[in-house]
C-alpha cells in the first residue's frame, strides 16, 4: 500500500488525527494507476490496479490506517471544467 501525504509535519509539532472507528470522507489526487505485478501473495486477485494517490489533508487519514484494520471505499467524481 502506498500512502502520500501532501505535507510534512515540523519537528516538535503534533500532528492532528482524527479519533479511531469516525468514518470520513477524504478527497485525494490520483497520482498513478498500473497493473499489479505478478506475485506469490495475490490471493487470486489477478485482475486487481494499484492506485497510489495524494490526500493533501493529512489530519483526515485515520492514524494506523496502513494496518489492514480499516475498509477503503473508493468514489470516483468526474471533474467539472468551469465554462468561459
């Protein structure tokens, strides 16, 4: 799993999470999209994407979400363009 988190936090400075088990909702950049690579460990799941994406909003990213313990839903929401 990748996660990047749009900004760093400065030394001495605690960094603001959300409390365990709130559900919210984090908009995010899709930085890339690939096929997954051929492994041992793919539990049958050969038709999978990795997507790696850019949450600027770090506070929202529940602390110890890399641990497994936590459901992902993904949402796509087309763009609009403003019109001139």
């Amino acid at each position: 799993m990748n996660i990047v988190i749009g900004e760093t936090v400065q030394i001495g400075q605690a960094a603001p999470y959300r409390p365990e088990g709130e559900p919210v909702s984090v908009e995010a950049r899709l930085l890339e999209i690939r096929d997954r690579k051929a492994s041992s460990d793919a539990g049958g799941a050969t038709s999978g994407r990795v997507i790696t994406l850019l949450v600027p909003e770090r506070q929202k990213i529940p602390r110890g979400v890399e641990s497994g313990d936590y459901r992902i839903y993904l949402r796509f929401v087309h763009r609009r363009q403003a019109r001139s």
